[in-house]
C-alpha cells in the first residue's frame, strides 16, 4: 500500500514499509530516518535532503503493531512558510537538550506542543484572513459607491459646464443689448434736454395765459361754485328725504309683518310627527293610523279600531279623529321646511317684540331634536334654537346699514322638580337655589338674579352654549323612553336695539326670544315611575297643566291668570301674555301603541290652538 503512494515520487524513494516493533527506518537513498512504529508522530514533518519532498506521518488512533504509511505531499519549495524546512531525527525536549532514540514518548510529546502551537498560529491567521476578506468586501462596495457618485457629479459637471456655457452665452447678448440701451439712453438725453427747453417755454407761455384766463374767468367760476353748492345742499336733501323715507318703510314693513302675524293669530299651533326610528321594534311597524289629506297641509286624521257599541261586544269598526291646526308637518318633513314656518316669527323678535316657542308632547315624541337637533348636528339637522339664533344675528348685519345697532344676551336654565337650575354652570359650581325677582316696583319684566347671562355676538357662541347646556340638562331613563327630559329646558335671547340717527334722539327696542323644550309628558299608569322618578313626572305634568290653564285664563281675558302656580308660567309671564306672540309645537309619535297619549297631546294643542290673546304691542323705550 505504502508503494503505491509514494511510486510517483520516483523510484528511489519508493520503499516497502513493514509492521513490526517499534525500530527506525532509513531511505534507501538519503540518510534521513523515519518512524515506522505502529504510533507515527502526530503532526509531524519529515523531509527527504535528496529529493525535497515533504512526508506527513500521522499517529492519532493508531495501535502498535498496526502498518502505516507515509504521503507524499508536495515540494519543500511550495511548502507553508509556518512548517519547518527539515525536521531532525530526534527533537529536542524542554530544557533544549536533544531527547536520546529511545525515548519515543518524550519526543511525541514535544511534536504535539509544536502542532498545538501550529494550530493556534492557523487559526490565528484564518481569522485574519476573514477579517482581510470582509474589508475587501467593503471595499469593494465603498468602490461601486464611489464609482457611482463618480458618474453622477460627472453627470452634474457636464451639466453644469453646459449651463455655464449658455450663461456665458446670455452674459455675451446683455452685454450687446446694455451696449444697445446706452446708446438710446444717450439719445433720449439728448431728446429731454430739448424737451425741457421747450417746456420752459411753454410754462413761461401758460402761466402768461392763466393769468389772462384768471383775471377772464374768475367771476364764472364763482357762479359755477354757487351752482354746485346749490346742487350738493339739493342732493343732501334728496338723500335725507330718501333717508327717511327708507326708515318710514322700515317701520311700515315691520307694522306689515305684525299685521300679518296678528293675523295668522298671536297663539298658533304646529303639530309635527316625528318618523319611525331605525330601532328593529320601530321599523317593523307603519303608519296605518296616521292620516295626511294630500290637499291641506293643516289637517291630520287619526283612526282606532273600537267597538260599535261599547260595553255590548258589538262589531269593530274604525272611529276617525279629525284635528286641525295651524300647520301639520308629516314624518317625511325635514328640520329646514319646519323653520320656514316660524322664521317670520322670529323676525318679529328683531322688531321688538317678545317672542316665545314652545315643544309639548309626551316623552319620546322628538321634541328635543325639534328644538336643539340631534348631538351629532349638521347644517340638515339643525334644530329650532340654533336655526333662529343664526337667522337673528344675519338680520341684525343686514340693519347696520340703515342705522341700527343691537346687543344681544342669552341665558340658559332649566326647571326641574319646581327649581330653576343654571345650565351654563357645570352641577359642582352650583350654588343656591335660584329665584325669580322683579327689576323694580314699578315694572313688569322679570330676571333671575345669579343667573349667568352670557353676552354674544355672533352664531358660534351661541352654539357652544347650546352645547355646555345640552351636557348639563336631567335626563334618566323611564319605561316610556330610554333617554327621558326629566325638565324643562329654557333658553332666551335677549335683544336691545336703537336707531339714534332718528330725530336726533335714541329710539331703543328690548324684546326676549324663548325658545323651551318641555318635559315629556307622561301618564302614570303607563310610566311605572316610582320614588324620584315618580316625583320627576308629578311636577312634570302639574307644570304643563298649570300652562294649560293660563293660556285658558288669558284667552278668557279672566282677571286673575295664575302665573304663580308653576315657576316655568311665571318665568315666561311676559312672554305668554297680551303683549308677546306664541307657538306651540306639538310633538306625537307615530307609533299605534301610543296613539291614546298623542290624542291627549292633539286636544290640549286644540283647545290652545282656538285661543285669543289679543293684540301683541312692540316693547319700545
């Protein structure tokens, strides 16, 4: 086997290596020895002087007696510069001595400190190998990087080149072209010098003729100046009389507009269905019950199935209620068509006249959202209060043109259980009880001292107000209505106005804009209201019947009107009287299971809606 490995290293080196004891063997043609023990030295390099061919012999995992042969691996000369050019016979031992033939153990030792030691510096320079490899890598990228950036500020210098060639280009024409203007500029210097020599001449000519013409003309432009005096004084007149005339038509659309809501009647009644909700128990029902004659808009029939006869078990049949009013909006009717019809009474306000409206109806019946609008409100589903704020404040701005000027004041509060409540005060901040006191002995008008009354200019105020006051109201859940007024909310706009440029004195309107949002009626049979609920509904219902009965005393023109009975008809006593206009929406809901509360609602509408009050007066300082 070990003639077969070594036979191409020539045949002078090629000899049988035989199994036996430990003994050593020369090379048939040069004197260098080798182990041919069944244990080689591990790690070791042996060289042959005569033919410069490296040996490995290998002794790991090797018994004695077994054969072993040596390989040939390559020149001495192409051998690693870490190995040694020609091993010795015997190696030395730790103290530098040489071991003696015999002692094998010793010197296997020595050869596996030295490959140790060959390891360590092999891995040592692979590492730095791998470490050299990686920055090459780098290099290489850092190379294309370079080389890439290389091209592009290439690219950007031929550009720039370019550019700086076709400035040159532009900087050349200039030149000609300022060349070009110097001249003209010497030209036309030569051109003004003559001019102003002329102009001198012509001034020195001018003024010889003005002074002729001065000396000519001087008494036709005294009577053309008397001419124009008179003119300006009769223009000042015309504008004076247009003024007043403007101011006298003013008053008489405003005595037109009274006229015609005098007309309409100073109490008026809308009703208004609200529609089916997207609730699943709601959706699942119609309108059958609910009827609209196509060809008048103030009519609304309602229908019941009942006995004939009752008492008897008599056949079924459908018993109709006819109720008229002076306006019936229908399910389908949206926020904008409802505020069509009361926008001539809110101008009525801005006239000077105290102004109050009003949603009544039992619990759920959508008197809020005719009033404020959903929480989520948008330009469509703007309510009642918002929709006639934005409309004063817009009529105000179209006045100042013709002399008038207003200031505005808004106040909210609610009555809940008989005691008025700030909405405008958050419920921690609030003090005591609030009372309703007369200005003075000797007048009429009524305020609530520490109520907060808010100055406002504009829409947007008035918004956020509606807003603070919406979080702060009383609501609680009741078997009727998930999310039930527990009182009525009460918001006014007080509105001053004065025209001074009226015959030299202050000509001051003060009236008071109420817009209320009820409390929803409830029955108690059906409410199921018990302890604070049940003393909610109790002062609910006895408020609404106080108010039922005051509008009847006053259209009776009885002497006494009990305003005192319930603090929401004295707070609105100046607004419910002879001297104010009044609507009342009433609020039914469209659902058949409620159809005996909407027939209590639409006949106390009735009752209001055949009211008189007489006729309402500007209030005017």
């Amino acid at each position: 086997k070990m003639q077969g490995r070594l036979g191409h290293a020539g045949p002078q080196h090629t000899r049988a290596m035989k199994c036996g004891p430990p003994s050593l063997q020369k090379c048939s043609v040069c004197p260098v020895s080798l182990h041919t023990a069944g244990i080689f030295l591990a790690q070791s390099f042996q060289v042959c002087p005569s033919s410069q061919l490296s040996v490995s012999s290998h002794s790991q995992g090797v018994k004695p007696g077994m054969g072993r042969g040596i390989a040939l691996l390559a020149p001495a000369s192409s051998a690693s510069p870490f190995l040694p050019t020609a091993a010795p016979a015997l190696a030395a031992g730790n103290d530098g001595k040489k071991r003696a033939a015999w002692d094998l153990k010793g010197q296997l030792s020595d050869m596996r400190t030295k490959m140790s030691s060959y390891k360590d510096k092999v891995q040592r320079l692979d590492g730095e190998n791998q470490q050299l490899k990686r920055q090459l890598q780098e290099q290489v990228v850092q190379n294309r990087e370079l080389s890439s950036q290389v091209s592009t500020l290439s690219s950007a210098l031929h550009t720039c080149q370019e550019q700086a060639h076709q400035r040159l280009h532009e900087v050349m024409e200039l030149s000609d072209l300022k060349q070009q203007l110097e001249e003209q500029v010497t030209s036309h210097s030569r051109t003004i010098g003559q001019l102003e020599g002329t102009k001198r001449d012509l001034s020195s000519l001018l003024e010889t003729r003005e002074l002729k013409l001065a000396e000519e003309g001087l008494a036709q432009r005294e009577c053309e100046n008397k001419e124009l005096r008179g003119q300006v004084a009769a223009q000042l007149q015309v504008m004076t009389q247009q003024e007043e005339r403007l101011h006298h038509l003013e008053m008489e659309r405003r005595r037109l507009h009274n006229l015609v809501q005098e007309l309409k009647g100073n109490i008026r009644v809308f009703c208004r269905v609200r529609p089916l909700l997207a609730w699943e128990k709601e959706r699942q029902k119609g309108l059958e019950h609910l009827h609209f004659p196509l060809q008048d808009n103030k009519a609304l029939v309602l229908s019941k199935v009942e006995e004939v006869s009752p008492g008897t078990g008599a056949q079924l049949g459908d018993v109709k209620y006819d109720f008229s009013f002076d306006r019936v909006f229908s399910p389908a009717c949206s926020q904008e068509q409802v505020f069509e019809e009361i926008a001539l009474l809110v101008q009525s306000a801005l006239d000077g006249y105290h102004v109050c409206i009003f949603a009544y109806g039992q619990t759920g019946s959508g008197k809020t959202y005719t009033m404020e609008g959903p929480d989520d409100m948008s330009p469509e589903t703007m309510g009642m209060i918002p929709r006639a704020v934005q409309q004063v404040f817009q009529e105000a701005r179209e006045l100042e043109p013709k002399g008038w000027q207003y200031r505005f004041t808004a106040n909210f509060l609610e009555i809940y259980n008989e005691s008025l409540r700030d909405l405008l005060v958050g419920r921690p901040e609030r003090g005591a009880e609030l009372e309703i006191k007369r200005v003075s002995q000797s007048s009429e008008e009524l305020h609530v001292p520490n109520l907060r009354y808010v100055p406002v200019d504009s829409e947007d105020e008035v918004l956020k107000l509606l807003r603070t006051a919406k979080a702060n109201r009383s609501v609680a859940k009741t078997a009727l209505n998930d999310r039930s007024s527990r009182s009525h909310s009460l918001f006014q706009l007080r509105i001053e106005g004065w025209n001074r440029s009226r015959d030299l004195h202050s000509v001051c309107e003060c009236a008071v804009l109420s817009l209320v949002d009820l409390a929803g009626s409830e029955r108690l049979d059906k409410s199921f209201s018990k302890g604070e609920r049940l003393r909610e509904t109790q002062a609910i219902n006895t408020s609404l019947s106080t108010l039922g009965l005051v509008i009847m005393a006053l259209s009776n023109k009885e002497p006494h009107i009990p305003y005192r009975n319930s603090k929401l008809t004295y707070l609105l006593q100046n607004s419910l009287g002879g001297n104010s206009k009044m609507l009342m929406f009433v609020n039914i809901s469209p659902l058949e299971e409620n159809l005996s509360e909407s027939l209590n609602s639409l006949r106390f509408a009735s009752k209001v809606n055949e009211c008189v009050i007489g006729t309402a007066q500007a209030n005017r300082k």
